[in-house]
C-alpha cells in the first residue's frame, strides 16, 4: 500500500509513541513476571480475535490470519475493510521473532508493533480503518464487561489506550510457535530425507536464502535487507521490471537494484498456506517447484507478460536446476515435513470468543 508522505509521517511518530511506551512498561516493570507476561498475551489474544477492532465493527485481525490456514486466508490477496482487493498475499504470523522484517515489501519495520500500525491505521485501502477513530474504539473496550480486567491485569490501572492495545497484540501475535512437525521431531521418510539433502545441496542453493530454525533467512546477509530477494517471477519490459503497482522493495528504498525483491517466506506449514508468492500468483506447490526449476517464471498472461527467467535482476541463485521427476517429489516431500497440523488446533492461539 503507498502512503502519502504526512501519512508515513503520522505512523512513524505513532510507532515511535508506541516502543517509548513498552520500553517505558519493560523498564519500569523490569522482566514481566511469567504470569504478567501470560497476561498481556491473553489480552492480545483476545484483541486479535474480537471484530470490535475494526471500523465497521465486522473485522478483526484473524479475517486475514485464520488460525486454519496457518494464520494466512487462503486467498491470492487479502480484503481490505470495504472488500478493496488488497496489493499482497496474507503472510502467516508464526515463528514471527525469527524475521528480521514484517512486510513482503518494507524492510524499515524491523518490529511488529511498527507494522501493526498499517493494517490497523492506513486508508489506502483500509485494512481495520482505526486513523480518526481511536477514542471510539477504546470506548468500545472500555464499556465491554471483559476488557476491563484483562486490560487491567496485562497493565494495570488506567490502561486503555492505543499504545497498549498495540502491544497485546504484538504480545499474542510473537507468542505463536510452530515447531512440532516430522522434521522437529526428526521422522523423515526417506524420500523426505533425500529432498532434505537436495535442499541444502551447492546444486540447489535453497539454503542461500532459506536457512535458520523458520526456513526463512539468508545466512550470509545481515540486516534486514538481506531477506529480499528477486527470483524473477516477472519481467515485463525485458529489462527486469515488475508490474508497476507492485514492485517490491524498490518502492521504499528507491534503489533500480531492489526492482522485484520480496521478503523471503517461510517454508513451514506450507501445506496449510496456498496460494504462494507476495502476489499469491502459484497456486500449488508442483507450481512453485517448477518455476525454480525453470530459473523463474515465463508469465504468459494478458497482464505483465514476460520472461522472469531471463530478468537481469533476479538473483544469481536462480538458475534452472533440471530436477527428475523423483527429485521433484522427493524435495516436495522434504518441504511437507515442515508441517505442523497442532499449529491449526493448538488452543493457546484459539479464538477465545467461541465456545
């Protein structure tokens, strides 16, 4: 979503109100107790899940991160408020302390509670649609028989405001783990296990950017930054172009060398987080597979045609790998045991609203 220069200016200094005021919180409290802790948390969980938290009163946070699908959709993009199509597909919030960023395109927002102020405060399009209304949504909670005390049991007395709210949800969104799958546990079938070796094989090169405990990071890159990549999904003009409204970190960094770089997802729970890509332009996984195994992608639609395979600035990993077909299974197998079915039933990330 672009922002007006006064807008990234308002949520900047908001961002900046909010961290002074849980830095104010951490210091003065020192490390929460681990029942204080649980209670921020629990606050959250509830904010996270209550439609309240949103203009119209008709959508909460978990419309977009449903706790079925891994905390993603299942849409190619998500909704904003007014059914406005919005420009990325739903990321999933697990394992979220192990990324270095939180939007496909921003590497800037190196913290939740900076990017919560997005879906929750930007109108181009509304997401949850609180700019102007903050005063109204608190008195929502404020008048509820329930926030009361959970609000005073995360913060103590006199804490409803905008600063906290955002916090608990932060709080609840970090506390989602998901690390229960055959991999963790260590029961790969043997297909899974030979896909395992390909992965981190000099052939393939999936761990040059999908490495560390979440499949997500590049461990030879710091800072943020260093989880983008281009892997030449498009090329529209020939010369490397994405589609003009969707052109990756180029958009926040005005550098012709980030044209088409996206955050690097996840490879857990893939089972669960169709379609794929920030655009969510693959619908499968087999899809996916053989694009890398092209070296990226020839786009033969009526939009944004063109041959990302030959996009000068995709990654120099992006090579075709010429997989067998066994090969091509076993490496799906591989990334299949990085499932984790609790994760979709676990009742520490439920909605607490239903019964």
């Amino acid at each position: 979503m672009k922002l007006s220069k006064c807008h990234k200016i308002v949520l900047l200094l908001f961002a900046a109100t909010v961290l002074m005021a849980l830095n104010a919180f951490r210091s003065k409290n020192g490390q929460l107790a681990p029942g204080q802790e649980q209670a921020v948390i629990e606050l959250g969980r509830h904010l996270f899940y209550d439609n309240r938290i949103s203009a119209t009163g008709g959508k909460s946070c978990a419309t977009c991160h449903d706790q079925r699908f891994a905390f993603t959709d299942g849409y190619r993009r998500s909704l904003g408020l007014y059914a406005d199509v919005l420009k990325h597909n739903s990321p999933p919030l697990f394992n979220l302390p192990y990324y270095r960023s939180y939007t496909w395109d921003n590497a800037s927002l190196e913290t939740l509670e900076q990017q919560l102020l997005l879906p929750l405060f930007s109108n181009n399009p509304p997401e949850m649609g609180l700019a102007g209304i903050e005063p109204q949504i608190i008195t929502r909670m404020q008048t509820d028989t329930l926030y009361p005390v959970l609000f005073q049991n995360a913060f103590g007395q006199n804490s409803f405001n905008m600063q906290n709210l955002i916090t608990a949800l932060a709080a609840f969104c970090n506390s989602i783990e998901s690390f229960n799958s055959p991999f963790d546990k260590d029961q790969l079938t043997e297909s899974a296990e030979r896909g395992r070796l390909l992965f981190i094989s000099d052939r393939l090169r999936c761990f040059n950017c999908h490495a560390g405990p979440n499949f997500n990071q590049n461990p030879d890159k710091e800072g943020a930054t260093g989880n983008f990549a281009n892997v030449g999904l498009y090329n529209t003009d020939t010369l490397g172009a994405y589609p003009a409204h969707d052109q990756g970190l180029i958009a926040h960094t005005n550098s012709s060398t980030d044209m088409g770089k996206f955050r690097t997802p996840t490879l857990r729970n893939l089972a669960f987080t169709a379609p794929y890509f920030h655009d969510g332009s693959a619908q499968s996984l087999k899809e996916v597979i053989e694009i890398y195994n092209r070296g990226g992608r020839h786009w033969t639609g009526t939009l944004f045609s063109g041959d990302g395979r030959k996009n000068p600035k995709k990654n120099p990993d992006i090579q075709p790998l010429n997989l067998t077909l066994e090969e091509k299974t076993d490496l799906i197998n591989f990334l299949m045991s990085l499932n984790d079915s609790s994760l979709l039933i676990n009742p520490q990330y439920a909605n607490p609203f239903q019964f």
